[in-house]
C-alpha cells in the first residue's frame, strides 16, 4: 500500500491521553513543552490533530470556544503546531482549513507569530491588533500605586464572572472557574468593597505567567501585577496589547524586557468584542 499524502491523512479530535503527544510535538518545534498547559486546554476546548503514520502526532492545534455552548461567539485558536520533519507540505494548511470548516460562521481570532502569519492570512485572517510579549524578575519601587489587591477567594467568583464578561466580551465562564485549579495565584483589587480587577499567575515552565489580567484601569494593573510578583520568585510572563503604552513603559521600569510581537488576527468580525480599556492580557495566547 502507498503512503498516503500527509495533507491527505484525517484530522480527529484530540483528548486528554493525547496530553503526552502534544507535549512531545512542542519539545520537536523548539517549544516547552508546557504540560500543564496543554492539560488546561485540552479540558476546556476542543483540540484537534493529525496522527504521524509512523507514530506520534503530525499536527495539533487548540480551539477555545466562548458564549453559549451550542452557539458560540467567539473562538480561539492556539497551539497551533507541525512536527518538523513533516514542515511546509501543507499539514498546518489543512489542519487549519478543517477548524476553519469546522467553526462554520462562529467569529474566531489567534496570536499570530512573524512565521504563521501568512499561512493565516491566506486563509482569510486580518490583522486587526498587537500584543507585545514581556518577561523577567519583577523589581520593585518608585511610587506604587495605591489599590487594595487580596488572594480571591471562591465567593469572588461570581463577581469576577460579572466584571469579566463585558470586558472580555463573551462568557468565558469555563475559564474563569478553572482558574482557582489552574494559576498558582488568583487575586483581585477592591474598592469599597467592589471587586474593580483580577489576575491570575499561573505556571509554565520556569516562569509565572499572568493572565487573564483585566482591570479598572492602568493603576488597578499595575497594583495587581506588583501583588502577584511580590509572591513568587520566578520570573513573570505575560503578553499585553500594545495599546496599554502605560502599563508596558512601567512592566519595563521594573524589570521586564520585550521578548517577541504577535499579531492578533481575527475571522469573521473586524475587532475584537468587548472592551480593550480594561483588557489588559489573555489567560494565555492560546486561549484569548
């Protein structure tokens, strides 16, 4: 029998036994291989791949749907990876073009890398934002602002679920609540008793990243940041839209360092839903 054709071979739904697999083609592009991540996306999305003849996995990506669970509003895509030895014979193309069918009309956005983005924009995606990847040891001082921030706790939730929907601009309430399980810290900042942001810092690899981090405003995201990086000794991570010049000048001040841009692209809608004033970072790139 003759091999089949790569871009031929079916695509199918991943689950949580293909957590190794995933794992393994992250380590084969270069990437960490992010366990605990993959864990996390693969419980609350959906993820598909295709299977390597000859053992493993060809390609993986993740979908992370918002809304109504039969009639989302928005849709995530992320990890979107290739084995090496099989790069560049149309495996990411077909792999994508399934997803795309997939969603049928349901909007969708991504985190572009320089590398994907062309494979992406030929399949319809345009450009319409930035974000701008940061890293290192938080170093404190100079003024800090002055916004009460505490650990959450399980009560908070329901208020967190109301401040995030309008931000975020659809439910992601299958998110939010795993993010006590998920992120080392979950904390948010109050006023007068109401809870007016929250991030969380979860960890990968080496390093915490924080995400989601949505807030009142520049000073309730630095607050929330310098809480979180006063209760770890790892660096911190996090990738911020670049329209938030201010808390990026300060991440900067403090010790962080521009590590790479993405470009958020979205399918179907012009921008983003929701509002990106209070918006500040993704849970992950993976998962908007």
């Amino acid at each position: 029998m003759p091999t089949p054709s790569l871009a031929t071979l079916p695509v199918r739904r991943l689950t949580l036994r293909d957590l190794n697999a995933c794992a393994d083609l992250s380590e084969d592009r270069g990437w960490p291989r992010e366990e605990h991540k993959w864990q996390f996306l693969l419980t609350a999305g959906k993820a598909y791949g295709i299977d390597d003849p000859d053992g493993g996995l060809v390609s993986a990506c993740v979908v992370t749907e918002y809304g109504p669970q039969d009639r989302p509003s928005l849709a995530a895509i992320g990890m979107v990876l290739v084995a090496e030895r099989h790069a560049r014979k149309g495996v990411g193309r077909r792999l994508m073009q399934h997803v795309v069918a997939a969603m049928g009309t349901t909007p969708l956005t991504l985190h572009a890398t320089p590398n994907g983005r062309p494979l992406y924009e030929e399949l319809g995606f345009k450009v319409t934002g930035r974000a701008e990847m940061v890293t290192g040891h938080f170093v404190p001082g100079g003024p800090e602002p002055v916004v009460a921030t505490r650990a959450a706790t399980a009560e908070d939730l329901a208020a967190i679920l109301r401040l995030d929907e309008p931000v975020f601009g659809a439910d992601r309430t299958h998110i939010v609540t795993r993010l006590p399980a998920f992120a080392d810290q979950l904390r948010v900042a109050e006023e007068g008793g109401r809870i007016i942001g929250y991030a969380a810092a979860w960890p990968n690899m080496a390093t915490h990243v924080v995400g989601p981090l949505i807030a009142r405003d520049t000073s309730v995201a630095q607050a929330l940041i310098a809480s979180l990086a006063a209760r770890t000794d790892r660096p911190l991570r996090t990738d911020i839209d670049v329209r938030h010049e201010e808390l990026l000048a300060w991440v900067k001040e403090h010790g962080l360092g521009t590590v790479a841009f993405n470009a958020v692209m979205t399918y179907g809608i012009t921008e983003l839903p929701g509002d990106w004033r209070r918006r500040f970072a993704p849970v992950t790139v993976a998962a908007g």
